[in-house]
C-alpha cells in the first residue's frame, strides 16, 4: 500500500477545512433563536403601524405537533398583489424549532423553502409569495425582532 | 474497513452488475422526490407550467446530453470523465467537486425529511426531539453509507427494490387516489381547468422559483457514475434516460395534480410538509389508516434519494483518486470495490453539518447562504456538462456515439444552449437576496460567491500540488 505523507495529510485536514466552511458560517451566524411569550397580535399591530391594509382575517391551526394556533391576513399591495401573512404560535422552543427545521426540509428539489419564514419568541410567520415589497418593510422588522 | 484496494483505474468497478431497468432505476431515484409535490402543488394548473419550463430548459437538454456522453464515453467518473474530455482534469475534477460538495449542504435538509416523515409514521411529536431527529438522521446516513459499502450489486438491489416500493408506488397511490376522487364527483379545490390556467405567472417576486423548477429534475446524469458497471453501457444509457424521464414526467406532473385538486391550497400552507398534506389526502379519501403506512414507504424513498446522491459522487471522487489526481489516502477502496475513504470522508462531514442544522434551527441569512450555495455549485456542474457536449462535437468529431443528439450541430447547439441557457439564468436568479436583509446586496453577493469558489476551488488545488507519487504502480494516467 502506498504510504501517506505529510502533505497528503496536510491535504485530507484543507479538504475538511473547505468542506467545513458552511459549518462555520452557520456557527459565527447561528445563534440560538430566543423563546418568549407573544401576547396579542404583533403582527397585524405592524401592518397597522405601516398603514397596510388588511383586506381578510381568519384564525389558522398548521397541522405541526405543538401549533396551538394563530391568524392569518390577506394584503393587497400598491401592485394589487396578494400576500398571505400567516402567524403560528407553538407550546414549546421543540414544537417551534421543529417547525423551522420541517420548513428548511420541504424547499421543492435543491431550492430555497417556498415563502419567507420569520420567528418572534413563540411565533412563526410566514409571508407568501417571498420577494413581495411588503416584506421590505415587514421583514427588516421582523428580523430586527428575531 | 475493508481491505485496503490496489488496483488500478477501474478497480472501483470490476463487476458487470447493472442493465437497463437498474440504470433507469437510479436516475429515478436521485430526480422523483415526493416532498416536491405539495411545494408545487400550491401553485395548482399554473404548475403545470413550471414543470413545462423546467423539462424544456433542463430535463430534456440533460437527458439527451447525458445520453450522448454516456454512450461515447463510458468510463468510470461519469461528469467527471464526460468533462475531462472536454476541458481536461481541471475542468472534469471541478465539476465532479461541485457536485459533490453541494451534497454536504444538501445532506443535512434531506436527512431532516426522512427524520420528521419516520417520525410522522411513529408519533408527530418526535419530530420535536432534537435527539430523536439526530439519531434517525445519523442512523439513515450512516446506513446508506453501510450499504454504499458493500458495493454496487448490494446498493442497486437496495436502490432498485426502495425506488419501486419508496418513491413509484406512492406517487402512482396519490395518483390513483387523485383519479378516483375525480371519479366519485367530489368537489375540486381548483378553479376550472383552461390553458390559461397553466401558464405560470411570471415577474420579479417568481424569478427566485425559477432556478428551483431548473434544478426539480438535478440528478439526471447520475447513472453516469456507474457506467463501468454496466453491463451494455452504449445501448442502455440512451434507453435508460428516456424510461427514467417518462417516469420522472409522469408521476410528478400527475401526483402533484391530484394533491392540488383534492386539497385546498390553504391546507398546502407552506409551513406543512408531505406528510400533512398525504394526511389530508387519505382522509378525505376515509383512509386515514393509510397514513402511517405511507410514511414509512416515502421515508424509505427518501433514504433511496439520498443513496443515489450519496453514492455517485463519491464514486466518482474514488476514480479521480485512482487516476492520482488525489492523495492516495482518498484511494481507498474495500474488495467490494467501494471507495470507503470517501465515504467515510463524506459521513463524517455530513454528520458535523448536521448536527448543527439540528441543534441550531434557525431562520437567518446563514441558511439563505448556504441554500443558494447548492443551487450555485450545481449549476456550475451542469453548465460544464452542456458546454462538454457540444465542445465533443468539434474536438472528437469521430468518437463513435451509439446516441447523438438529433439534428446535427444545429441540434446540439440548440439542445445545449437550451440547458446553458436554463442553468446560467438559475445561477443569476439563485445570487438574489431576498428584499428584507439587512445586510447589503452586494455583501449577500459576495458571500454566496465567496462560498461557492470555497466549495469548488479544491480540484485546483489537489491538481497544483498533484504528485506522481500518488498513481499507484500500474495506474491509469
């Protein structure tokens, strides 16, 4: 068997090291989203803020173990198009980072997950279609909220 | 391990095991995913469009190229060999690098589905376990690898017996069910059906769905990483391609079509997974027994999907080791012919991502990075493979192809700069970042790109700092 060298060595470790490199950018971005309780509803009290109107309300259970419940809105924008903005609240952080790691598993083929997922303490919200202008304006604030 | 091989080039393959259904069997395995169907199905007729979009601009220029250069050159390292002809070791090893490495992004996502749909078949809630999803995700991965071990007679009964039973017979049930739906005068979710219906909607905010429905039918070139295993490689590819495509086509189009007319796109919300939506399905269908079976069916397709991409690559990697582009540690192959040290590399990589994609769930930009870094990598893979096949035609005019695209030059260019064309377009539109970062365009960018030259720059180096002492004695060149 041919013997291995230090270099070939020194090749397996920048290999490892390259094919490590999402792991860190996930370890430096990453951290632990915080739990805590959401009492009312944050998110219609920003689409009010932001002067958007809502044009339907519904109350919405996602079929998630641990989804206790939320609403959804319908928006129409400037463009006269539709987003759908749907809220979930979960009983625990499990429940809720389930929910996030089920949402990462079903992008369709090699895709991105369809819509846009954010996360307030116990709530989800999902924005659908992605890339809408609405979520210029809600996105920033709800990630600054994450 | 095994013991450690010695042989040369080739050695990874020295058993004449696969014929045409098994062939067909593993493209069928790497490109049929049923966690597709519901994501598509939200978009009811208008899918039909997509999937229109994705066949013309990539299935079809794909299987016809991949057919074309499987037939001419049928060598061990598939992409690898069909690119190396044309743009030689540099441009052969980056494009079986890229897809290799974007699997250990994509390793982690598909692993979590197998975990949560077996959890599904057992008790939702599990899914909530971060040590249960590890475990499951750990012994699925480390269990392919196993059966990727034993070699390729192993790993193509296993493929062969888990696509039928994990990924065909589920979709033609949907399909069925679908059917009889219709046929009991049940009410349809979706609007009445016209041509209009089925053209997509098209604009700024559905370009990103562009590069998604390109890459719905990636892994269409994966029978040609075990090509040296073929029994009748120059009769079977073509015929292959073909029976694997009308497979694909047929139950993606239909299945997804029944989950859309049966259940409302509401209930399809995009936060469910497959799993919510087959229960949906099967009660309404007053089966809801059913469910759990079906878990376990589309786990086990999971676990075959993520065998073919498991497999192929790192097999292709083992035959650039074999040909000393590698150090020799990469070339390690067992009696049964399996590339161990690859795979072992590979598992080992894998798991470390995964144990941070299970026990760092988190929404942020670092996901959207790494997501749009697979898309990236992948394109690269097949923009090299559509340019290999039309530069072939001019270089190695006369290297018998039992299969040619039809139509001449005119053909091939049209044919390749289709699929060119589709996968430089999915490369542009997968560098957009969503409109809500907080971080700058550019810096989105730069990170994406920075990443995906990270991932596809280490052919360039082993190649660099190639050494003749790593072709073994009595080694291809």
């Amino acid at each position: 068997m041919t013997s291995v060298t230090k270099p070939d060595i020194a090749l397996v470790i920048f290999l490892f090291v390259i094919a490590l490199a999402p792991i860190g950018l996930l370890a430096l971005t990453g951290t632990h989203v915080p739990w805590y309780p959401v009492s009312g509803e944050p998110v219609r009290e920003l689409l009010d803020a932001e002067g958007i109107s809502i044009v339907n309300t519904t109350d919405t259970l996602w079929n998630l173990p641990g989804a206790t419940g939320g609403r959804t809105y319908v928006i129409i924008d400037r463009d006269n198009d539709q987003t759908v903005i749907s809220t979930q609240n979960f009983e625990t952080a499990e429940a809720r980072d389930a929910a996030i790691r089920s949402w990462h598993a079903h992008g369709a083929g090699r895709g991105k997950p369809a819509g846009s997922l954010f996360v307030l303490g116990q709530q989800l919200v999902m924005i659908s279609p992605s890339d809408r202008p609405v979520l210029e304006t809600l996105g920033a604030t709800l990630n600054g909220d994450r | 391990m095994g013991e450690a091989g010695s042989g040369t080039a080739g050695s990874l393959s020295n058993k004449k095991v696969l014929g045409l259904f098994a062939l067909a069997m593993i493209n069928v395995a790497a490109v049929l995913s049923i966690r597709n169907f519901p994501s598509m199905a939200v978009y009811g007729w208008s899918c039909i469009g997509w999937y229109v979009i994705g066949a013309i601009f990539f299935l079809i220029p794909i299987s016809l190229a991949g057919a074309e250069l499987a037939t001419g050159w049928p060598e061990g390292g598939g992409v690898y060999a069909w690119v190396k002809q044309a743009f030689g070791e540099k441009g052969g090893f980056t494009a079986l690098f890229c897809e290799w490495s974007n699997n250990l992004v994509w390793f982690p996502t598909v692993l979590s589905f197998i975990a949560s749909t077996f959890a599904f078949a057992l008790t939702p809630s599990l899914a909530s376990s971060g040590i249960f999803m590890f475990t499951v995700m750990m012994v699925a991965f480390w269990g392919t690898t196993a059966i990727a071990y034993f070699g390729e007679e192993v790993s193509t009964k296993f493929g062969n017996i888990g696509v039928i039973i994990g990924s065909i017979i589920p979709s033609l049930l949907i399909i069925v069910l679908g059917v009889w739906w219709l046929g009991s005068g049940a009410a349809i979710v979706l609007p009445p059906f016209s041509i209009g219906a089925m053209v997509p909607t098209i604009s700024l905010a559905t370009l990103p769905f562009f590069a998604t429905v390109i890459l719905l039918f990636a892994g269409m070139e994966m029978a040609g990483f075990h090509a040296l295993e073929t029994k009748n490689p120059q009769t079977d590819f073509p015929k292959a391609m073909g029976i694997s495509a009308i497979i694909i086509v047929v139950c993606t189009v239909l299945a997804t079509l029944a989950i859309a007319i049966v259940i409302p796109a509401d209930q399809l919300n995009l936060a469910s997974g497959v799993m919510q939506a087959i229960q949906y399905f099967f009660t309404a269908a007053h089966i809801p027994w059913m469910v759990a079976p079906m878990a376990l069916l589309i786990t086990l397709g999971g676990v075959v999907s993520l065998a073919a991409w498991l497999i192929g690559p790192a097999k292709g990697l083992g035959v650039v080791a074999e040909e000393g582009n590698m150090p020799p540690i990469f070339d390690r192959t067992n009696k049964y012919g399996a590339p161990v040290a690859v795979l072992v590399i590979q598992a080992l990589i894998g798991s470390a991502i995964s144990l941070l994609y299970v026990f760092l769930p988190s929404v942020n930009q670092a996901y959207w990075i790494l997501s749009a870094m697979t898309v990236e990598l992948l394109c690269i893979v097949y923009v090299l493979i559509f340019a290999a096949v039309i530069k072939l035609r001019y270089s190695q005019p006369d290297t018998p192809r039992p299969f040619r695209i039809p139509g001449g030059m005119p053909g091939v260019w049209f044919v390749g700069g289709l699929g060119i064309l589709g996968t430089t377009f999915a490369f542009i539109v997968g560098l957009m970042p969503p409109t809500y970062f907080q971080t700058s365009g550019m810096a989105y960018v730069g990170s994406v790109l920075l990443g995906t030259f990270l991932l596809a720059v280490p052919p360039l180096v082993f190649l660099h700092l190639k050494n003749p002492a790593w072709l073994k004695k009595g080694g291809a060149s």
